[in-house]
C-alpha cells in the first residue's frame, strides 16, 4: 500500500472498536461530534505524504517495495538523515500548531526504535526478533497509525502490581494458550485510542519484581479486538466553532483508559512476555528514548513558537509591546524557543553511531533537557498569556457571530485593538483564551507537564547519568585536592 491517503486512514476506523463516551457507545468515531474534527485532522496530515509540495519531506522509499512511506520509519543512518527526521516531524507538528502530542511520527519512532534493535527481542526467543521486524514493516507498508497505554490505573500506587486488591486490576496475563496470551486488567492514558488502528501495551514505570512476571508484557493490538473496551473522558472538542474555538474545534485527541476484559493477543503481537527483567530494560535496551525525544522535543518546539507568536501579536493588538515589562516577557519567551531549538541541534551536532546495528542516534543529554524544562516552560508561558491578555480574555464576546447582529457596532467599537479592527483582535484574543483559559487548554498544560513522565524524575536523571566527572575533576585539579 504505502503511504495512505486520509480517505484510506479514516476508512480503516470503521470498524467494531468498542468506544464508550459516557453511556454512549460510539457506532463510528469518523462521524462523532466529539471525535471526528480530530480524525478530519490526522486525515489531512496523511493528505500531505501525497502533496508535491510535501511528498519529498514526508516520505521515503519502501527499502521492500520502492513505494513512498511515512518518514518517521526511516531508520537514520546519516546525520541527514536525523534532520530529515525532524523536517517531516515539524510539518506534521506545525499544521497542528504543536497540538497532537500522538500524531502518528511518534510510535512510529517508537516502533522503528524497536526495528533498529530488534536483537534485544531475541533474548526473549528468535521468534519475538522476527515478530519485532515483520510487524515494523507491515506498519511502515500500510502506514498505520498507531497509540499507546502504558500506565496502571491510579488506585493504590503504595502497592506494587502483585499487591493489588484485585490481581486483575493492572493488566496482566491470565491464560497463555497456543493462540496467544489471554489478557486482563487495564491501562491509562490512551491518547488517541478512539481512532487508532492499533495500540500497544506495556507497563511503564517499567519497575517490576520478581512476583509482577504476569504484568510483564509488551504487544500491540488493533484496537478492535475483542474485549478490549475504550474509555473515554469529557470531549473537550467544539465541533464546528471553529472562529470561537479555534484550536478545540479542531485538535481534541482524546484520552482514554483501555479495559482488556481477557482479550486474546496472538503470538505474532507478542514481543516479550514474563521476564520482568528484559521487560524492565526495554526502554534503554531498545534506545526508545532518543528517537522518541527527538520527535517530542521537535513537535514543543513548534507548540511553544506557535504559542510565543501569539503573545507577540496579543502585546500588538493592545499596544503594549514596547513596554519594558512586556518586551522582557516576550523575551524570556523568544529565550524558550531558542533553548528547544538548540537541545535537537546539539543532540543532532553529537550523535553517534551504534556499532550494534549502524544505526544513528541523537545524543540523549541534550534531548532530556528539553524533556525537563518543557514543563516548566509551558506552564511560563501559559502565564504569560494570562498577564498580557489581562481582562481582555475575560470580556470576549459569546460567539463570534455577534458581530453579524444587533450588538456588532458596538463590537467594532469597543473590542477594536491599538491597530487592528475588532474582528482580528478578538480572533486572536479566542485562540489565546483556547490556549490557556478552556478545558481544551487546562489539558494540555498538564499534558506538557506530564507527558514524558514525572518531571522530576527526568530532571534528576540529567544529574544521575551526566559526566560528573568531567566537571568535578576540573575543581579538584584548581584546588589540588586529592593531591
């Protein structure tokens, strides 16, 4: 097949996935009012791989077939190709403005990660490194889109899996039959989960003991297997308001908790099963974590320009732009954009090959700053919005229709910016409301927060796995200690 069409991707979500939206189950996620402005969105990204403009940045040829397939599974092998990378990434994520953390280039990274090292899969048999390598290629040739559920449901996190009240309560197996393992239990957060095609699972944090075996389980499924049920939260999506709602009506991904209820995983989708160990080192045996951080960190550098690009034109709108507070504002913003760009620069400037495989990482320090302070800058610059937007965000007309009826001159009037007409300041002052002020927005602040797991862990691993020596050496060298 390729590279899909969007028609061909919306296609393929017609299917008998079980989807709950409250007490509603949802017969066809493609047509919902809560879910079909994100699967139009994810659609026109794959509209793109055909574009000529695009064509060449989105895809590569098939090392199989010849034919065009998505960027995001070329395994790097050049520095060019890290860039290449990260050009096809940054389309993607600035047509969504930054705002689809699971557009499809991020389990692609995930799973070509897994291809580049599919060895580490052999320790749990040869079967698992050939299952590891088929399913990358019918992903990369049929272009799938797919998602992830990797955390335990938030019960008693004092306990670990095995511990549990209900042993089923975290997702374990139950049953292992010549078809496959049986499966029960469930995970959290399924970004996505409603229109992906398949989901993998596995357990992160990837700390597991001797007694969790039965927890320790990596696959992938599509997400109309049956048993699995799809769980829903409030949609967040303002279907067709677009000029009220601007980013809402389009980007509400959704989030999900995934309920296997024994759902059957064939052996072909199973990659490592009860050995808590290789289990547990998957995330650094497999190197997900450079390409994945290389993509994420791609994609919040478009987010936070898209976001520093508007409180630029807010500061114009009221004409305060040249107030010394304001321009130190905008400034510490400009200094956010330059920090994220210069973390994929300089991971890219110092990666280096594995010998294992001759594959091309980008070097992980660098990568991992961008992990710890995205969620600090986000959450900065989201205060920002609300001290320069002021009251302004707070006075903005119920619809935007207003200015079409009896109240529209004195809309024209009053809600008139420094030097722009009232019609273009108030578009502008909504997308920020949209940005800080909504549900939609409220999300995606604990989204950057929390997406990449916990802050502070990551902050500490910068410490933990940094060359200390290199520094410290150095003082005791200026202060002749240890002479």
């Amino acid at each position: 097949m390729g590279a899909r069409t969007g028609a061909e991707f919306t296609a393929g979500l017609r299917d008998q996935r079980e989807v709950w939206l409250g007490n509603e189950r949802v017969e066809d996620v493609t047509t919902h009012p809560a879910f079909r402005a994100a699967v139009e969105s994810i659609a026109q990204l794959y509209d793109m791989q055909h574009d000529p403009a695009y064509r060449d940045t989105l895809c590569y040829p098939s090392p199989t077939s010849g034919k065009p397939v998505g960027l995001s599974f070329l395994i790097p092998r050049t520095r060019d190709d890290l860039v290449r990378r990260r050009a096809m990434s940054k389309v993607w994520a600035d047509v969504t403005c930054g705002m689809m953390g699971r557009s499809a280039d991020f389990l692609n990274a995930m799973l070509t990660a897994w291809a580049a090292k599919a060895d580490y899969f052999a320790r749990q048999s040869p079967e698992c490194r050939e299952r590891v390598l088929d399913y990358y290629e019918h992903c990369r040739e049929n272009d799938l889109f797919l998602t992830h559920t990797l955390v335990d449901p938030q019960v008693d996190r004092s306990k670990n899996r095995a511990e549990q009240d209900d042993p089923h309560q975290c997702l374990g197996i139950v049953d292992e039959t010549a078809e496959g393992l049986v499966i029960r239990g469930a995970k959290m957060i399924a970004t996505a989960a409603p229109f992906a095609d398949e989901i993998l699972a596995w357990p992160f944090p990837p700390t597991l003991t001797a007694a969790e075996s039965a927890y320790a389980i990596v696959f992938i499924i599509p997400v109309a297997s049956p048993g699995l049920k799809i769980l829903c939260r409030e949609s967040f999506t303002r279907p067709g308001a677009v000029e009220d709602h601007p980013l809402s009506a389009r980007f509400d991904e959704m989030d999900a908790v995934a309920v296997f209820d024994d759902v059957l995983v064939p052996w072909p989708r199973v990659f490592l099963h009860k050995d808590v160990k290789l289990v547990g080192q998957m995330y650094t045996g497999t190197r997900i974590r450079e390409w994945t951080a290389h993509q994420t960190n791609t994609r919040l550098l478009s987010k936070i320009e898209f976001v520093y690009g508007t409180l630029s034109l807010m500061a114009e709108a009221i004409g305060v732009q040249d107030k010394p507070v304001v321009l130190e504002a905008l400034g510490e913003a400009a200094s956010y954009v330059e920090i994220i760009k210069s973390v994929l620069l300089a991971a890219e400037h110092e990666a280096e090959i594995d010998p294992s495989n001759g594959a091309l990482y980008p070097a992980l320090a660098p990568l991992q700053v961008g992990r710890a302070w995205g969620p600090r800058i986000y959450p900065r610059l989201m205060a920002m919005l609300r001290r320069i937007g002021a009251g302004g965000l707070m006075q903005l007309p119920a619809t935007f229709s207003s200015f079409d009826g009896p109240t529209g001159p004195d809309l024209e009037k009053y809600y008139r910016g420094a030097h722009i007409p009232a019609q273009d300041k108030v578009r502008l002052f909504k997308l920020a409301w949209d940005l800080v002020g909504s549900d939609f927005g409220s999300r995606h602040e604990l989204y950057e927060m929390f997406y990449a797991g916990d802050p502070s862990m990551i902050t500490a691993s910068l410490h933990r796995d940094f060359d200390t020596a290199r520094c410290t050496n150095r003082v005791k060298a200026f202060l002749g200690l240890g002479e």
